[in-house]
C-alpha cells in the first residue's frame, strides 16, 4: 500500500514545506503573509532581511548538506552493498574537517570568508584523489575501507593534535565549533562556493545507478553482464567524495544523515539501489531542515550545534539500524 504513494513529489513538497517553516520560524516566528510578501513581495526591510539574509541561506544550507550526505550514503551503500555504510567511511569528512582545521590554526581562515570552506573542499579532494588511485589499483572493496578508515583515523589524530596545540583560546573555540558542525550565519556567497561541487557530486553519482542495480547480484555476476567494476568504484568514490567534501566546507562535521535517509527510503523502492538515491538526497535535506528548526527551538541558553543534534539522534538509530541486520543475517 505504502509503494502506491507517489514518493519523489512527496519528498518535493516536504523539501518546500520545511524550507517554509524555517522561514516561518526562530527566536521571533513571523506569520506566512510575512513571509510571502518578504519573499515574493514588497515588505519591511526588517523582514526582508530575516527572510533573506538570515533564515533562508540557513535553511537552504541545512538542505544542500543533508541533500548531499544522503545521496552519497545511498551510492555507497549500494556500492558496498552494506547499509552501515556512509561518506564518514572513506576518511573524507575527516580530512575536509581537518584542512578547514589547519585554515583556522593558522590563521588563514581570519583574512578572507571563503578560505576555510575552500580549505575543507581541498581536503576532500585530496582524500578523494588518494581513494580513487587507491580503486584504480586494487580489486577488493574491503581494502577500500579499511583505507578509507585509516585516513580517518589519521585525520582525526591530527585534529586532535591540533586542538592540544591552539595557539589561544579563540582558535581553539573556532576549531571546536567547526568540528561540531553548524549552517548558522551561513550566506548565499557561501552556498554558491560549496553548490558547484555538490552538484557535480550529485550527478556523477546519479550516472552510477545502473551499475549500483547490476551490484545487488554480486561483484562477479555483474562483471558478467558487462558492468566495469573499476570505473564503477571510481565514480562512486570520486560523486561521493565532491559532495561529501562539500558539505563538510559548508556545515562542518555532520553524521548519520547519510545512514539514516537511505534506509528510511530503502523499503518504498524495493531496495533498489538506483532508485533510492534520488529519494535519499531529498529525506536527507528535509532531515537536516527539521533538526536544525528544532536547534534553533531548543529553549537553551546557547544554540546547540547541527552535529551534536543530528548525532543524539542519529547514534540510537544507527544502533537500530545494525540490531536489525544483525538479527536478519
């Protein structure tokens, strides 16, 4: 019964709705004739300003990334054909949170906006250049992995290096903060440096979806009906690791978001690797939306971080998640 209900026009409008309601709401809700006239009409430049300046490069961020983590966990699942799998897995987030780290360790973040996320976007090409050569010479998927954990491992070794060595407190605040992810005070200047890349990302991955649907019969039958396995890995390594890369340079460190959207959408599509990326990137955008709605709801003294929520969320879900493979294997 649930498979009859049209879910990418269903996922569209919830998209729109919670972008809506980000609007709508915040320390000061406005009610939505405000908000339409802010946005389509002749309004207050107060209200002009919330909407525009503020709420909606917010909201908007918040979607991009959890568009961008869903679809990339949706294509590595299905690459590795395990539905633990997320971005965080190929040790690219680290090393994107790491670079934007040596950005603010050194100060290169203080002279320009824009040389922290170019920093974190660099990191993840340099994580995925190394993962992608690293396809291109071996066979196994397992290898990929435990590189991929490797890397991360590192990063997150070098992060914590760098925090015990700030220079002062105020670096130390700066890398902290970036490590526990965050889209607020983000700006359409930023959503246009990291959109390109999650574009790119994107569509490289959505040019995987045959390839992902030969995969569910296993490695050597879908080499058998002409799939190549090789560019197969490397597509999905390099769509990954540009969207991935660039909603770590927009939001920093967010987890789960890229476990969780395709598993939620995995059973309205029947599993089918090929169609669960499209409805992954968008449950992932409307995911992000909510929960940073509910971090700006929160009645706390200070605003809790979009990564700490995504992760008290997301962790028992995760846990969910396992207990039920587990109990089906």
């Amino acid at each position: 019964m649930m498979r009859r209900i049209p879910l990418i026009p269903a996922l569209i409008a919830g998209s729109a709705a919670v972008l809506f309601a980000a609007c709508l709401l915040g320390s000061t809700p406005m009610p939505p004739s405000r908000v339409l006239t802010a946005l389509f009409g002749t309004a207050a430049a107060g209200d002009v300003t919330i909407v525009w300046s503020i709420r909606l490069p917010r909201a908007l961020a918040a979607w991009l990334v959890g568009a961008s983590l869903g679809v990339s966990g949706a294509a590595l699942q299905g690459l590795l054909r395990n539905p633990l799998a997320e971005p965080g897995i190929l040790g690219v987030s680290a090393t994107a949170s790491l670079l934007a780290a040596v950005a603010i360790y050194y100060g290169f973040a203080a002279a320009a906006v824009w040389i922290m996320p170019v920093a974190a976007i660099a990191g993840a090409l340099i994580a995925t250049a190394l993962i992608t050569l690293l396809a291109i010479r071996v066979q196994s998927v397992v290898t990929l992995i435990l590189v991929g954990v490797a890397l991360s491992s590192f990063a997150g070794a070098a992060m914590s290096l760098l925090l015990n060595l700030a220079p002062n407190p105020f670096s130390l605040a700066d890398m902290i903060n970036w490590m526990l992810g965050s889209v607020a005070n983000r700006s359409f200047d930023d959503i246009a440096l990291a959109l390109p890349f999650m574009v790119s990302g994107a569509a490289v991955l959505m040019l995987t979806r045959r390839g992902l649907s030969a995969l569910t019969v296993g490695e050597e039958a879908a080499a058998g009906l002409g799939l190549d396995l090789q560019r197969q890995r490397i597509a999905v390594v390099v769509g990954a690791g540009l969207a991935t890369g660039a909603a770590v340079s927009l939001a920093g460190a967010i987890g789960f978001v890229g476990i969780i959207a395709p598993h939620l959408v995995r059973p309205w599509v029947r599993s089918d690797p090929a169609r669960v990326l499209l409805p992954s990137a968008l449950l992932g955008g409307i995911m992000l939306v909510l929960a940073d709605i509910g971090v700006r709801l929160a009645p706390t003294s200070s605003e809790l971080k979009l990564g700490v929520v995504a992760a008290l969320v997301g962790a028992p879900a995760f846990a969910w998640i396992a207990a039920q493979r587990r109990g089906a294997s």
